[in-house]
C-alpha cells in the first residue's frame, strides 16, 4: 500500500509551502476530493441554471457588440453571486465587425432564393450587390487549376463536404476554404466565395465563422449557405448549364472595440499558491445563442471549478477565465497570454471546455516530459465518464493554446463532436439543444480534474515552449 | 377457388362495357397487374427524378408567385414528357400574398432577436413596428379568461406545443391558433399575434401556413417563430418580468392572381371510362422548395399512375390532377369539384398523397357502403409495403375532400406524419430531406391502389353526400 508514504510527502511538502518539483502521485484524500467533486458534478444544477441564465438574459454576443458588454457585465456578476474572489475584468481590444443582412439567390437558369450569411469580418458587396457566374471548386488546391481563365469576374462554390465524426477531425480541413477561400480567389480574380456551410448538419441554417483577410489587394465578398442550398447549387450545376448566383449584403467594419476576459477566483491554502487556470470563451457567434460554443464551457468551468474548491482543501488557487473574443481572433487568450506573462511560471495547468456539452468519451493531456504515470490515476477518476485516453499530444484548446505555447501544460475532455458540428455557429445554438445530463457530465469529468490539479500533490511539469496547437 | 368465375364475370363486365354496379371483387390478373405495378414501384427512379426536377428547376412556388406560373409550366412539360395524354392547364384564380419580410425581436427585460415569419395571409405592420408586452395563451380558449384588460394593446404569445405523432393527429389542435389566433385576439384589443411554430422540429427554422382572417373588424398581424425562439420567450417569460417584443412586416395582399390546375391522362380501354383521380397540389410555401409538402406527392402520383398503366390493361382512365392553390385556400381543389361537377358520377375514387415520402404503415379507405370486403384483397397487395387498416373513416386528403364531399370514393396511404411536421411550411422542406427508398415505397404503394381502382373489376360505391373531411 502505498497510500502512508505518499501522504506523508504531501504532507511533508505542504508544511514546507513549497510544490513537490517531482511528478509525485495523487494522495488518497486527493483522489476521494475528486470523486466528491464528480459525484457533485453528476448531480449539478449550478452549470444547468449558469448557461440558461446566459442564454436567456445574454444571447448572442459577438465581440464588440452590445451582447458583448452585456456578457461581460454578466459574468462579472455571476462569478461575484456564486461567490467566487477577486473578480475582475480585464480589458481586451476586440475587432468589431457588424454582419448587417445578406441576401443572395441563384438567378439563372432557374432562379431560387439561397439561406446564406457573411462569414465574419467579410467585406459588403457593392450597394448594387455582385451578380456572375459560379465556379464550382472543392478545395483551395482546385484554384490553380481553374486559373484566372476560369475565376476571373466569377463567384468561386466551394462545395467540399465536412467529415461528421466523433472526433471532430473533418474540421480542420473544411474550414481552410472559410479562413482563406476569399483571399486565394481573390488572387484569380474572382468576384466573391460561396462556400457550403463548415458543418454537418442538413438543416437550412447556415454557419458563419471567422475568415482571415491578410490580403493587401482586392478584398471580396465571402458567404456560407446552408448545405440544403449547397445541394441545390450542385444540383443545378450537374444539369451542365452556367448558374449565375446574386451576392448582397451591407456587412461593415467598424474597427475595434473594448471587451474583456473575466476573471473569478477560488483560492488556494498553499503560501504561494501555483494558479490552476479554467474556461471557456464568453463570446459567441451572433446567430445564435451561444449555447454549446462556448455558454457551455463558460458554465460547465464555473459549476466544476466550485465543486472541486468545494470537495476539499486544494493548495493552488483555481482561476475561471472568461476568455474575450475567441471566435473573431482570440483577443482575450492572447490579451491573458501577455499581461500574465510575469506569473506564467505558477500557472501548473490549463484547461478550456470548448467543443460543446456533449457526451464526453476521452481524455488528453499535455503534460511536461515524464508525467506518463500521472495519467492512469486520473482515468480512474474519471472512468464513471469515460474511459478513453487520447494520448498526450495536446497543445490547448483555443484559448489555452497560447499558454501551451509558453509552456503551460495542458488538461482536456474530449466530447463527442458530431453533434457539435450540427450546431456550431448556426443559429441553432440555442439553449434547447443542451442536454442536462450531458451538461453535468461534463461538469463532473471537469470538477474532478480541477480538483486533482488543484491539490498541488503533482507537479504536470512544462511543454515544450513554442509548440503550436494543431 | 374463386378466380376463374371472377374472371368471368370481369371478363363479362368487359364485353358488356359496362362498369359492374356490384362490389365485387378483384381479378387475379387485377391483382397479378398491381403486385407488379407495386413492385416496379419499390424500383423506380421516375418519381425521385421528377421531384429532383421539381426542387432543382422550380422550388418554392406559392400561390400566385412567379415559382407558382413556372410550376405550372413544369407540370404541364413534365406530364407531356412522360407520355401522359390530354394534358393540359385548367384556369384557377388564386390569392396573392407576398410574405416581404419581417423582423422580430425582444426588447426587454433581454433583447435577443427572434427567428420568426410572418403566417401566410398576415397583414404588415404599421411601417414603425409594433412595439408591446407579450401576454402567454396556451391555446384560443385561453383568450377569454384573460380577456380585454389582460389582451388590450397587447401581443399574444400563443406558446402551446404540437403533440408529434405518428398519425398527426396533433396537427388539428395545435393549428388553430395559426389559422384563427389572429382574428380572436383582435377582439380582445390584441395588437399582434406571435406563435411557437405548428410544427415538431427543434430547428430554428419557423413554420408559416395559412390564417383566416375574415374579420370585418380590425385586422391584427401574425407571426411564427421557431421552437427555440419560443422556448426564449418561455424562459424570459418565467422569470416574472414584463417580456416586450417588437414586430415588423412589410408582407402585402396582391389581390388575386391566375394559376392552373395541371391535368394528364392515361386513357382507359372501357368504352365509357370511369375516371380514377389521383393526384398532389403543386404549389407549396415559399420557405423551401416543397419537397415533401407537396412535391412528393405531386412526383409519387405521376410515377405511380405511370407503373399502374404499364402494369396491364385498365378500363378505367386515370386521370393525374396537379392541384393549384392547396396551401392557401384549396382554389384548385374547389375548381376542380365545381367545373367537373357534371362527370363526378364518372369518378370512381380519388387519391390524394400529401403527407410527405415518408414510411408508409397504414391504409385507410373512404368506400360506400357495404364494401369491406375490398379491404382485405388491397391489403393483401400493399402487405410488403404497409399492413395496418385504418379504417373506413377516410373522407379524402386537401384536394380530394370536395370530391368526397360530394359522393366520390376515397383512398390514401398514412404515412409515418413526425417527421413530416419537423419540415412542414419551414425552409428545411428541401429535396435533401427526401430518402429515395421511402419515395418508393410511396410510389410503390399508390401504383397498387391505382392498378386495383383502375381495372374497373370492383365499385368502391358513393360517399354520403355532404360529409366533410375530418
């Protein structure tokens, strides 16, 4: 049994108010803290009632706008009455980009109004709006070989279809033709960018997201439609004859704006205590609700952070950081990144929830060299949830990332992803499409490793510095 | 063993040219033509093909509209196309509503906007909106309880759920406040209706449909917004707070407009056909593309009468009747009733699908009397396809209730109706929803049923007159 000894070195090093600088193991009482915190978090409601609060009296809140600052004003206030310490914003420079409408429509050979949106920060069509001919494409690497004889004055359909899988794979491919589509045409001539919605779904909703628009030349016009409007543009096309499509709308650029990360604390009872850093992003996409991008790691962060500082004693503090402006640049994970640069060091890990409250099957880490053994007791933990380990390749979720990059090592629930990229920056992100069970699953696999974390038994170690997310 | 004096008498029947006044009963080769029409049926691809032409070249096409005079145009192409005879348009005058667009949105105690639409027929706002305390009703009968202090100057938020079933029977109920919310509120002082959508779905995609305002008083506009949007209300409204709700709609009533009934035959071999009437309404919202309401039926009716015909000799003429107008009045189906009243003697039984190409579990009939004994033999052939009896309660579907009202035999398939009210008058009703096999096995079972009807072997006898449509 080696539960005597590793207590007494727990022990031994808390009397000495330093962490142990060896990996070390979890302590018995640790592991119970845990299992206290993940039995609370099966039976929470505090997540539950958090992101209805969020949704109902907040809604959408894309950075810059009013459901920003209210956002903020929100959580400021939530984290103060669930009696969290030290709150506090801290203010963050955000781009503010305003979708206006959009309407856009196939107008030959057989005219049809198309469900579409701007992807965000695209530019307005002329007041006239931008009529021609589309090119089909499926990928960025398809441009070249159309060419400028193809593109140039046409509307370049990318009209490749996202992978649905549990791990969310799909996404990093699909979404090059949202980040950069408009740029590449752009360089073809091309007039504008339809793509099919980065989603899997078949609904008539389409999904916005943001594109980068680095470009120093001509800037173009970039649209999602639904994939029931993609369908119709392929079934068209398929007849063999030329499908002209019509773009409008009034999008603008308004520069920047003042928002900013929210900070809560729970502190720790070591003399110097590391931070154990938690969150989710406050910002949503303004189509919908920002429900399961990101109210529910917002809420599912808030709701296990309490139960593990509940469970039991923990030596780190437990910091909740409710990150600005994930989703139009990571403003607030950058904004963080630098003002803490001075106390990275007692930043011991990291954690975002961010890829919805859905069914949590795994767990991954990014851990410094040599922790392989710290894994093993915390699946036992989380086993009740799922028992899935993804390896150790993490790198951060978005807003953690920029800590990875500096060497803070990292913790993550994998969720299962499908549904998530139904939802996903359409306007069906509402608060009806969370599941109370799976919520608290969420909120019990995370109030167990924030409680693990924030004993200060084990010492997660640093990443490599600089390596990027993938 | 029957069959050979069934032949005999059919045979006989044949010679004399005379339609048997008996039930009687089928042929073996009736039925030897309908097993093999129906499993033609579960291969075609006639019907997929004509509904994908009718999305992909057509799509929304409202009564009135300019999708409504192509549609037209396609039904009458489509028919000739495929062989059908005597086609031709029959002149049918109907209403004129454009839907413009609309804005809803919260104000207070949370402004959030809400996905919403105006329902078919509503009247546009004043140009500055309408601004006002939503008032919760669960259904018409709740309106008098809250009566003129409660209602006066206020919007009424109409928050009751569609039961989801099987059947649809939660239809009827849920439908009211859509067709009749307006014109009752506005007798209580009411400035404005909004509704849960009639509909089953989660998406964030709102369901319009036809209202009644015949009111010689005030006429007040109506809206529907999506379940998730409802669900906002719900919540915002459950915290006790006055919930203020702006509304705008430039939707305007055109007067009327000329659409046609599409009509093609496949001539019987009788001397004096009867006439079997099946068909599907051509027009559909303007939201989708009317796939399944009522593309399908339109597609499924045409590819069956098709597999009846070729599956073998039939007396009777079958006679395909694309109607206009089901969704905004029931122009086509009237028309049709009245400018044919002097052959509805020569009807022997009407078919009507529209209920969408999903699975097919039941068979309901509307025979005269004294003919139960049909049952059984249709049973009999549809039992790869369906095998439950519903009964002889059937007094047609839409297009086909004047008919039955005024003596003319009646026939349909059930299909499963809850995933039809998850796309029913919302956007999402698109060709992409449409599984080819289920389609199929629609067109599968309807050409049985008109390979049955159309042999002339039986009399399906005379409705009471006067009875209506449930």
């Amino acid at each position: 049994m080696r539960t005597a000894p590793v207590l007494s070195v727990v022990l031994l090093a808390a009397l000495l108010g330093a962490a142990p600088r060896a990996a070390g193991t979890f302590s018995s009482a640790t592991l119970a803290h845990a299992r206290a915190a993940r039995d609370a978090g099966l039976r929470d409601d505090v997540g539950y009632e958090t992101l209805r609060s969020l949704c109902t009296e907040v809604g959408p809140r894309l950075a810059g706008s009013d459901g920003d600052r209210r956002a903020v004003a929100w959580g400021l206030a939530t984290l103060t009455r669930l009696g969290f310490a030290n709150v506090h914003a801290e203010s963050v420079t955000v781009p503010h980009w305003e979708r206006g409408e959009c309407r856009l429509a196939v107008t030959a050979p057989w005219p049809q109004p198309l469900d579409a949106c701007a992807l965000g920060g695209s530019v307005a069509t002329p007041r006239e709006g931008i009529e021609a001919e589309i090119v089909p494409a499926g990928s960025l690497g398809d441009l070249k070989g159309l060419g400028e004889e193809r593109l140039e004055g046409r509307i370049v359909f990318f009209r490749g279809h996202m992978e649905r899988s549990r791990t969310g794979m799909g996404y990093g491919t699909a979404v090059q033709v949202r980040t950069r589509g408009a740029v590449e045409a752009a360089k073809y001539g091309a007039v504008g960018v339809v793509i099919r919605s980065v989603g899997t779904d078949a609904s008539r909703d389409p999904h916005t997201g943001n594109m980068h628009d680095d470009s120093t030349g001509t800037r173009i016009p970039a649209f999602a439609v639904s994939a029931p409007d993609a369908d119709l543009l392929d079934r068209q096309l398929a007849t063999g004859r030329p499908v002209r499509v019509r773009l409008w709308s009034d999008s603008r650029d308004l520069g920047t704006a003042r928002s900013a990360n929210v900070v809560g604390e729970l502190p720790g009872r070591g003399p110097v205590p590391g931070l154990v850093v938690v969150g989710g992003h406050l910002d949503s996409w303004d189509l919908g609700q920002g429900a399961h991008d990101d109210g529910a790691g917002v809420a599912t962060m808030i709701a296990a952070a309490r139960l593990a500082h509940a469970a039991g004693a923990h030596r780190h503090t437990i910091r909740v950081v409710l990150f600005a402006n994930e989703e139009f640049g990571l403003s607030g994970a950058r904004d963080y990144a630098a003002r803490h640069a001075g106390e990275l060091d007692r930043h011991v890990v990291a954690m975002e929830s961010d890829l919805g409250a859905f069914d949590v099957w795994g767990f991954e880490s990014g851990f410094g060299p040599g922790r392989g053994a710290l894994v093993e007791p915390i699946l036992s933990v989380l086993s009740p949830i799922c028992t899935e380990y993804a390896g150790d390749g993490s790198r951060g979720d978005s807003d953690t990332g920029p800590l990875a990059e500096r060497g803070v090592p990292v913790m993550e629930l994998l969720t299962d992803a499908r549904p998530y990229f139904d939802l996903h920056h359409s306007s069906n992100d509402t608060f009806d499409k969370i599941d109370p069970a799976l919520l608290r699953e969420n909120v019990a696999g995370y109030a167990a490793l924030i409680a693990l974390a924030a004993s200060g038994d084990v010492d997660f170690g640093r990443l490599p510095p600089g390596e990027r997310r993938r």
